[in-house]
C-alpha cells in the first residue's frame, strides 16, 4: 500500500480503534472518564433495527441489524426533543463515552438521546463476518446508506416511542460524523430541524481547500506548543534517512526507537516515517486541555509535553532521533506499561479502520500533500492516479474523487439552514471545514485552544473559556431552533389555508 | 397480473408510449403539432453521457449512454439560464415536442433548454436489450439514480459549456417528471435555483391524500361535461356484468365494442372493464381545450364530445353498452382509421410502459381505490398485500410503500424552498399534488379548466385564460428567482467574511 493511501485512511479510521474494553462492554453503565469533574452518569439501552442492506435498489430483500442506544433519563414527553448523534466510523458505545455535550445538554432540553451506529462498524455488519470479504459485500458501505439508515431509524423511534411523534430531532456528530451530521440535515430535512456538526471537515474534498492546508495546521500547533518544535520535528525526517543509509543504521533506529520489529530494508524506514508523521497528526487531533484517553492516555496539552523533548534542531542526528523518541514515548507510552513501539499499531486490522481505508478509497477521497515548507512533513504530493491504483489493488474498487461534492453541493450550500458548524482551531481538520458563516442559518463557531471536536466532549473544570463559550452559543442554537420548531408546529396546526390562484398582489419572496 | 396492479402502472406509463415515428426520428427539426398557431421551431441537438450504472456503489463500475437534447437558439451567455427538464418515463423527444412552454420561454429568459432522458426509457438503456431481463438488471432503475444522472449531467454540461459554468438552471417537469423536478430542488439545491414541478403528485403516497381521490377527479370531469354523463358510466359496469352472464353476452359484447379480439371468459370481462376504465381515466389527464395528439390523436374538450354519447342512464343495458362504444370511440378513433378497438392496446410493452411498471412496484407506490358512490366506478379497495404479491410474480421484487415520504419527506417539506407546484383542477393528478402555498417560496398554482400539466404545454390561441395566467405566473417567479440568484452571486463575491467568533450581539434568525 502507497504512502498516500495510508495517511488519508490513517485520518479518521484508524485513530478510532476501539479498546477492547469497550467492545465487550454491553451492559447499562458507564461512567465519564474525566476525573476532574461529578461524572454524569451515562446510562443508556441497547437496541437493534432491522436494516434494508440495500436502501437504493430492490434487487435484494436482505436486511441486518443496525445497533443503537437510547438514554431517556431526562427526556420528557412534554416539551421534549431527541437529540441524534449520527454515528461514524467506530464502535458507537465508544462514540457515545466521548460526547459527553449531549449527556450535559439533556436535561436543559428535556432530550433523549439516540446513538446509531454507522453500518459496518462496530456490530451493525450487514454480512457479518463477511462484510469486509470483498467489494461485493462492502458495496453498501456509503455515507447515502448511512444517513438512509438513520432515517429509517428516526421514523421507527417516531412510531415505536409514544410521545416521540411530533418532537423535534437535531442531529449531532463529530468528525465524519459531523459530516454526516451536516448532510443528513442537508438531504433529509423533514427528519430533523438543524444539525451540530462539530469539525467536519464537508470542504477537504476535491479542490474546495489546498492540499496542505492540514498538515500546515498539525505544523502550527507544533510551532505554537514549544521553541523550536516544529523546526526539529522537520530536521528530523532527514536525520533518520542519513542514519538509515549507515552500515548498520537500521538497527541503530530500530533500538533507539524500541521498535518492537526491527527495521530491515528502505520500505520499512518509509512506514516508520509516516508512523511517525501520523503520531504528530493524530497528536494535533487529541492536543486537548486535560489528561485523556479518546485515541491514547495522553497528558494535558499533550504537544506542549512532546514539545519539552524537541527545544533543539541543531544536534546531532542520532541524539535528534533519541529526542523524537522521547516525544513518542509521551503518545505512546503515557501508561508507562509499553515495552516496545510498533510502528504498525495505527494501521491495525481493526473493523474501524478497514471500513474507513475503504470509505477513503470510494467516497471519502480527502486530498492531503505537504511541501516542507509551510508544514514540518517531508515533500508529498497529492497523486491521485497513485492513490486510485492503491486503492484498486487493496479493494478493487476505484475512487470518484468528484461524487461527494456533486451530491452533497461542495461550498454551494447556502439554500440550507439551520447547521451549526464548530471547528477547533488547533485541529488539524480545521482547514476542510467551515469556518466562516454562510447564511444566518449556517453559522460557524470557531474555538481558539481546541482540538479535534472538543466542544463535544463533556464539561471539564480544565476546560478553556472558549470551548465553554461555543458550547453555550450552541445549546442557545439548538434551544431557539427546538423552540421555533414548536411555533411553526403550532402555526401549522392554526394555519388557515391559502388557495392562491391568481392572486398576484402578494409579495414575492420567492428565491 | 391484478387488477390494482395494472391500474396503477397505467396511470403514468402505458399513457406515455412513443409513437414510432418519433422513435425513428434522429435529426434536428421537429416543428409543434398545433396548427392553431404560429410553430415555435423545435430546433435540438442529440447528445450522449456516459453515466454510471450505479451511483451509489462502487462494486461496478459499469457506464451506459444517456441521452439528451440541447436547444440553444436563444441562449446568451450573457445573463442566460438553463432550463431543465427532468426527463421521465419515455423517450426524451416526446416529452421535448411535447413541452412546447419551455421553447416559448426560451428567448424570454436567454435560456438554454436541456431536456435529459431518464435511464431505462427512450434509448438511455443501461444494459441495452437485457435492461429489463430481471430484477438484477433492473435494479438501478429508481428515481435515486435518475436524479443522481441529472446532477452529474448538469456538472458535465458546466465544464463542457463555456459560458454556462456560472449561470442559474432551473429544473422543469410535469407529471412524474414534476416529482423529479421537485425533488431534485429538495435534494440537490446546489445543481438548481428553483423548480417548476408541474401536475406533480407527489403526495399521492401512503395515506397522504385519500386513495379515492384520483377516481372522483375523474368522476367530477365526467360529471361537468355534460347532463348524467358521470351517472351513464356508473351505470355501464353492471350493464356490461349484466350482458356478460348471458349466452350469448361474451359474444354480443364484443361485437358491440368493435373488440379486435373476441372476449371469451370472466377474466376477459375483467380486462374489459379495467381498458374502459382507464380510458376515461386517460381522458380526464388529456382533457385540454383543443385538438391535441398527446395520448391519443384528441379533439378540444373531448370529454364534451365523449360525453354527448352518454346523456342517458336509463336505457337498455345493450343500448348503454352501444353508447359506451360510441364514447370509446372519440379517444381510439378520432381519425376514423381503426377497424378494431384493442383492449390490450394500453398495456403495451413498450418500454415506458414495462419501466413504469418496474417503478409501481417499488418506490412508485401510489393508493388508487373506487367506491362507486362519490365516483362512477365499480368500488375497488386499495390491497397492498395483492398489490405486493402481484409485483413479485412480475418482476421478482416487492414495493417498500413508505420509501418515498422516507425520503423526500412526505408532506413536511416546508424547509425547502423556490418551488413552484402547478395543478390542473380537471387533472385527476392534482388530488396527489400540492394545490395550497406550503411557504413563501414553495408555492401552489391551481389553474381551472387545466388538465394534466397544460402549463408546460405550447401557448395556443385556445388556452383558456387561466392557463395563460398560470404561465406568465411561472415566468415571473422564474426570472425573479433567476435575477435573485444572479444578485446572491455578486454579493457572494463582494461579501466580506465574517469571521464568528462569540460575538453573541447578532440577532439569532437561525431555524
């Protein structure tokens, strides 16, 4: 697999894994992590759906089981509404541990909350076993399956739940969740009122935004955490290929960096390189103002920590690269329990990231290059002819680069409404999401000091004002739009009816 | 096949087949059929896109031909439009020659005309012959995959089309094809600034509009046209059941109707029944103030002339039957050449006919019941289950009813906007379709003395005025929408962005 391949899947998918813990997790408790605050208690229902496999053809009749959860502690009947968290590319408990946002805003807005899982992941396999066999079985893995999924779910929930008929839904999602989020309000309207798309990156597609706009965006929150770390980190790349090149420099690496696996021939210095530069990816995502565990157990400010081992380019290579493995360590071994680094833990088999390498491969085709200049990465170009023939020899599918913007619009959105877009502004994917209002009803919130959707994580007394800000801009959103929703319901209700034939003398507001 | 079956695939498809000579017809000029005025030259090119087979998975990467038709005489590509005609069930040309409102507006709005054929009709066949083989083959005939061929058409055309990359299209359609123009509005506003969705049912699904109300539409034209007319057919049934059940009945009936094939058991009577039926049926749709040759080769008001054969109930039943033939006779022997009456003549297998068929069963799921009281029907309830059982003898596939209010929303539709839904008051269509405002901007335009989309029909002297008001109606709302959209563009391009970052004082007009 190509260079390219594995960072766009690397992205989203396999910074996802599900701990084992989790997975075998299936009863009705769980607590927030977060130590540094009363813990709200997330207690919640697991359920299952039967689900078209094929919502868009009637050649089959196969269904599967959809998973979802349900927590309805403060949801009342009166007044309430369904907040819908649109599961992305991982197991939705796990997703739902790491919201901790719509436990906080349940009570205030009287809401149950909704959890769906994202077909093919986690345990809504449509095949089971055999979802991942072939391109045949992996044909329904869409993001138009999945907010087809979610629709039919919310219609189930309106006719199986009394009291649920006539109440608003918002829909909620981080990340490629968020992207859904976003989409399902844009494509399916009548299902809910508006949509928190907490970074979602709807514009890192085609040519919407340059390539490097990421990677620069990793290589700031380095320059901006310690003196001289993004300078080092980008000093470093060239140290291990000079080492890699001595007689015996691929030991040399491999014991200096504990690898786990010993660094043999030239392919294996490239994928420590890239495992390496996705650390620093994965790190700018998770760069998060308390100790947390959402990809790895991390300290606060987790860079700042890296940046203490990386003050100085200007040493030799071999200390340079010991130096890179101390910052490595932090990311890798917070626990202190780590006995070697295994450079091909992120680009592990899990269900997550097998589902997203092949989501990047079709739809999800997200440019990324970097140039060594405005980024701290060595010189990558985006190759498109490169990443299709990666992707057809992994899935034997090719991408349609184009698709995603011709049906979800690109940046021509403004005939929607109500979406509110966050965007952290140390996280990298940032650059690919909206950053600026659009209309009055697609506002963006941008939150100075935060990382990869940490408005949506829960409450933290370490958290900065600004997160608290943009999560209190966004309740008042979300509460306006529920309480709007309920004046049109009404209004509706009231309505007398307009036969317009021929009236002209009305006011056109058309367009 | 059912009798509820072939009810409801008549009621679009076996009315749209293709007369041979036009399928024949591959150059560049068709002039308008209405002699009654001044012939608008139909001047278009022909044109083929490759098209994906299956936009919504990326297991094939199969392509087919689609076709379309380009008319550029009055476009500009300063300040011009795009119209576009969302092709449905039959070949493109037809529905060109017969939407004489598009080529009359043309000049009007410096327009180019697109008019895309829908996959599965005409010659955009995307297995050739073998379209049509099985549900396999079948199974990416939806209207999912037709409006994701506009949309990729429409992105094709921009690039290709200097001049056109930045001007407005606006979808059109009547019928079926007004259910894709409003749709693709709702779905991809990104590709369209508004819609003129005309004779467009697209309620007449589950239990949006009561399932009698298509049949007492028609009952009400019958009723209107002429003294007991309404009350003469609704008498006819038993007549006919009556006749059937003697000796000779079978054989006098068929000898009465002129029937090319004699009828020879109960089933046949059935079949009998359900052509008559359809007739008026068809009737109702093509009651349009002058000589017209949409369905078949009309006179104006030919439910008048029908109706002067049908003043009578309380004659003999061979006397009403021989009146009944004479009725049958001005819609399947205006020109006096027939010899014979066909009764399987509606359920040809044309093409449109066997797509639309495919399409009943199952996203197309359209109600349709009869009581005799408020129509002149024989009653006739509404049995999904045979329905359903019917569909999967014919095509091995069972409808899913609720698919399309899933989808495209039912009646909650308020949160899409610039659509315009016009309705014949005569058009039995019009039962299923929007005839009040929904919003400001998805407003309803109901048109007396109309049938089945005559808005989209060419300006004859004969339009009675409400058409001719309903029209100009159309055009104001479009060239608003047009110099809208071009307003929005500058002001796009002049706009300062604001970047929104808690500056709470703005006034909230989200949701």
């Amino acid at each position: 697999m190509g260079r390219l391949l594995l960072l766009a899947f690397l992205m989203f998918g396999a910074a996802t894994p599900v701990p084992p813990a989790l997975r075998a997790f299936s009863s009705l408790h769980l607590s927030n992590s977060f130590s540094s605050r009363p813990a709200v208690a997330m207690k919640y229902s697991i359920h299952y759906i039967q689900q078209k496999v094929d919502h868009f053809g009637f050649n089959t009749d196969k269904t599967f089981k959809q998973r979802y959860l349900i927590a309805d502690t403060h949801w009342r009947k009166d007044g309430g509404s369904i907040l819908f968290y649109t599961g992305n590319e991982g197991d939705i408990i796990w997703f739902c541990n790491n919201t901790g946002f719509m436990w906080d805003v349940a009570e205030e807005l009287k809401a149950m909350l909704v959890f769906a899982e994202h077909r093919y992941y986690g345990e809504s396999l449509p095949f089971g076993a055999h979802s991942f066999k072939d391109s045949r079985h992996l044909n329904f893995l869409t993001s138009e399956q999945a907010l087809a999924d979610f629709a039919e779910l919310i219609r189930h929930l309106k006719r199986k739940i009394p009291g649920t008929e006539n109440q608003p839904v918002i829909a909620l999602g981080g990340s490629y969740g968020g992207m859904l989020a976003a989409w399902f309000r844009m494509k399916y309207p009548h299902m809910v009122v508006g949509a928190l798309a907490s970074s979602a990156p709807i514009w890192h597609f085609e040519n919407l935004v340059p390539c490097g706009v990421f990677m620069k965006t990793v290589t700031k929150d380095f320059r901006e955490s310690g003196p001289n770390c993004s300078e080092t980190i980008r000093r470093s790349w060239d140290a291990i290929n000079r080492l890699a090149r001595k007689g015996t420099g691929l030991h040399w690496l491999s014991e200096a960096l504990h690898l786990c696996t010993p660094l043999t021939n030239s392919q294996d210095v490239q994928r420590l390189k890239d495992w390496i530069s996705e650390t620093w990816v994965n790190l700018a995502m998770v760069d998060y103002p308390y100790e947390s565990d959402f990809l790895q157990p991390l300290p606060a400010w987790p860079i700042k920590v890296v940046c203490q081992y990386l003050k100085n380019p200007n040493v030799s290579d071999s200390l340079l690269v010991q130096n890179i493995f101390q910052a490595l360590n932090v990311y890798y071994n917070y626990s202190g329990q780590a006995r070697c680094l295994n450079i091909s833990e992120t680009a592990t088999s899990s269900l997550g990231a097998l589902g997203w390498s092949y989501q990047a491969c079709t739809e999800m085709v997200m440019p990324f290059c970097s140039n060594g200049i405005d980024d701290m990465f060595e010189p990558n170009s985006w190759d498109l002819k490169e990443f299709s023939d990666d992707c057809f020899r992994q899935w034997g599918v090719r991408p349609r680069p184009y698709w995603i913007t011709t049906v979800y619009g690109g940046k021509n959105i403004s005939s929607h409404t109500n979406i509110i877009f966050s965007n952290g502004e140390l996280d990298p994917w940032s650059g690919g999401g909206v950053t600026k209002n659009v209309t009055d009803t697609l506002v963006a919130i941008v939150i100075p000091k935060g990382a990869h959707h940490l408005d949506l994580r829960a409450n933290t007394a370490f958290d900065p004002t600004t997160v608290l800000l943009a999560r209190s801009l966004e309740v008042r959103y979300m509460k306006h739009g529920l309480h709007n929703w309920s004046r049109a319901l009404t209004a509706f209700h009231k309505r007398e009816s307009h036969f317009l034939c021929f009236s002209e003398s009305r006011d056109f507001s058309w367009f």
